[in-house]
C-alpha cells in the first residue's frame, strides 16, 4: 500500500508507510537525566465555544499524560506546548494545572507546572506583573506541582531594563516555597519576549539571567533554555552555580545537549518529547547504562522530524504535534483549541507523517495511514 503525499512545491509523490511499529517499552522512571516532556492538550471538536474560549477534552488530555508517565517522563504542564498564550488562556491552564496535578498524584507521575502573567489583559506595571504571578505561583504551589517560572510577555513590555527583571525575579524568588525552574523561551517561539532580561544582546541577558540565579541559588533547581543555540547553551551550563541544573530546551540540538560532554550535561524539559516519549525514554535508559554512543544512536535520526516541526515561524510548531497525537491513536481528531490546526500546510503536515512514520512513531501505522489519507482528501488530495 502506497500514500501519495505533496511535497514543498505542491508536487505530488508516492510514500509507502512502515508495516509494523518500533517497539518501545514502559519502565520505572529515569536515572541519569531528569526529563520532562511538555504536553499538548486536546480540544474537544464538539463544544459549543467559540474562536476566543479554550474548550478541551479533559479525558483524552489526561490519558495522554499518564502515557507519558506510563514510560517514565515527567509532565511539563501549561507550557507553551499546551497553546499557553495561544489558545489556552489562564482559566483554563488553572484548570488543566488542577486537574493535570491531581492525575499525578494518582499516577505517581512526576510534574511541574508553568507560571506566567498570562491573567492579564493589555499593559500592566510592574507591581501588576508581581502580583500576576504571585496569583499564578500561589495556585501551582498549591497543588504541590513544582513551579516553572515562565517569561511573561507583561513583564517585557513593562521592564525598562536589566533592573526589573532582578527586581520581579528577586521578589518570586524569595516567595518561593521550594525551588523552581526558571525559562528563558526566545523570540523564535514568542516574538513579544524579543529583548527579555533587558537587552537584545544575547551575551548582556545572559549576565542578567546569571545575576538573578547568583543572587538566590537554593531557589533554583534549575533553568529550561530555549534559545536553539547550543553553543551558547553550554556556555551557560558551565557557568551555573553548584547544584543548579540546565534543562535543555533546544528542540534543534538536544541528543548533544542531554548527551553532554567531560563538564557536563543537559537535562531535558522539551516539547518534542510530546510526540517523541517512548522513544526518547528507550534513549535515556540507554544512557542510564553509561552507552553513550548507542543513546545517540537512537535519538540523533529523530532531530529531522524536531526540526522540521519546530521551522520558522517556530511557535506553529504545536500544530504538528497535535497532528502526530492524531495520527498515532491519542485523540480521536485533528483540531485545536483556537483553530490553530490550520496554522501550518498542507506539504509540512505530510512531511511530518513521513518523518514520524519513518521513524516507528505510530502504534497502528495502518491507522496512522487512513487518517492521513482522510486529511489529505479533505484537502482534495484523492488517493
């Protein structure tokens, strides 16, 4: 059996999916690296709410989580994966985060929840961005989820300069009842957060974000960088205070990055790990045997499928893993809260099917095969 796909110009050409899946197995949780995958939530098709309401199918969400903790990764919730800011305003993620962090508790999954500002609604001064996410960090904390101290669009617009930044940060931190992740998201996935820590200049942000994690280290477990930089990536890595982790965000770069090298390493908090779960946690426990080189060897063929779904504009990305979330049987449709399934076309959304399919991704690949053949004669793509 053959799909006919197009390709980038639209021209059509004959793929023959895989017969039978890769075989991945379940297991205790990870040794040697802490890896949490940033997941998706799932719309439900059938509600009446319109473009601006957030309606999702909790069940499926959920089951998609406790597949994830079925392989040994932990849940990064309401993050930028789950539409956060892009479809999924804060109502919602407070939801997702209540519900999602009493599913661990029953599960014994391991989770920590995104905090943001994302409650507000234009410009904001700074003491307006402090008490958001004062709100935010009170509700996350209170579900005894660790807290992941997200950029906040508010808090770039209103900061004036490096001051504010270890100011806000200053104030959360010391707030903080248990150490928190910090994240450093960049403009290729949110434009509003161009010059975050206070310049444009990467090297000067950078002393900032240090200055704020030197001034309060027993409050940081850790930093998530998503810069899609590895060099400077490791650099900062080297540069962290005893005791604080880098959690790579470097959907481009991260089997070098989690691999590491003779000062060090990477763990992972990445939203290609979404689609990529059983994969990446047959990888790691590779790794927690110490066979480097055979880690590598089975995560490396996956960066052309992360980098194609995370290419310019990058932020669009999550349309293509909720497409593999449908193709490999975790939900029963290809929409999304806010629409945002039509946000990428038609030739990516086939190339990601080859690439995913490729790669042993789908459970069923015949069920995976006739639900990418009714997307594409929906698209007037006969078969």
């Amino acid at each position: 059996m053959t799909i006919r796909l197009p390709g980038p110009g639209g021209a059509l050409h004959d793929y023959t999916p895989r017969a039978e899946p890769a075989s991945f197995t379940t297991g205790a949780p990870l040794v040697s690296r802490t890896v949490f995958s940033a997941a998706h939530v799932v719309a439900d098709p059938l509600a009446d709410a319109g473009p601006d309401m957030a309606a999702v199918d909790w069940d499926a969400t959920l089951a998609f989580r406790r597949h994830l903790w079925a392989h040994g990764l932990g849940v990064a919730e309401a993050m930028d994966t789950a539409q956060r800011g892009m479809g999924l305003d804060w109502a919602g993620a407070a939801e997702l985060i209540r519900r999602s962090t009493a599913e661990a508790r029953s599960a014994g999954g391991a989770i920590a929840c995104g905090v943001g500002t994302d409650q507000l609604a234009g410009p904001a001064t700074l003491a307006e961005v402090r008490a958001a996410y004062e709100e935010q960090l009170a509700l996350v904390e209170g579900t005894g989820a660790q807290a992941i101290l997200m950029a906040s669009r508010a808090l770039a617009a209103a900061a004036s300069g490096p001051e504010d930044y270890l100011d806000v940060y200053g104030h959360l931190l010391r707030q903080a009842s248990e150490p928190v992740i910090l994240h450093w998201l960049g403009p290729m996935f949110d434009p509003a957060l161009d010059g975050y820590w206070g310049s444009p200049d990467l090297d000067a942000a950078t002393e900032t974000f240090l200055d704020v994690i030197a001034a309060h280290p027993d409050k940081v477990d850790g930093i998530k960088v998503s810069l899609l930089d590895a060099r400077r990536e490791v650099e900062l890595r080297r540069r962290l205070p005893r005791g604080v982790r880098c959690y790579t965000g470097d959907d481009y770069n991260y089997p070098e990055l989690i691999a590491g090298d003779e000062q060090g390493f990477s763990h992972a908090l990445l939203g290609i790990f979404d689609p990529l779960g059983p994969l990446a946690a047959e990888a790691v426990r590779v790794l927690d045997t110490g066979d480097t080189a055979k880690f590598r060897e089975l995560l490396d063929p996956t960066v052309e499928l992360s980098r194609h779904l995370f290419e310019k504009p990058t932020r669009f990305y999550k349309t293509g893993v909720v497409l593999l979330a449908w193709l490999a049987g975790h939900q029963s449709h290809f929409t999304m809260v806010g629409g945002l399934q039509s946000a990428r076309p038609l030739p990516h959304l086939a190339r990601a099917y080859e690439l995913a399919d490729g790669l042993g991704l789908f459970p069923d690949p015949a069920l995976a095969e006739t639900r990418m053949k009714s997307l594409l004669s929906l698209y007037g793509v006969d078969q």
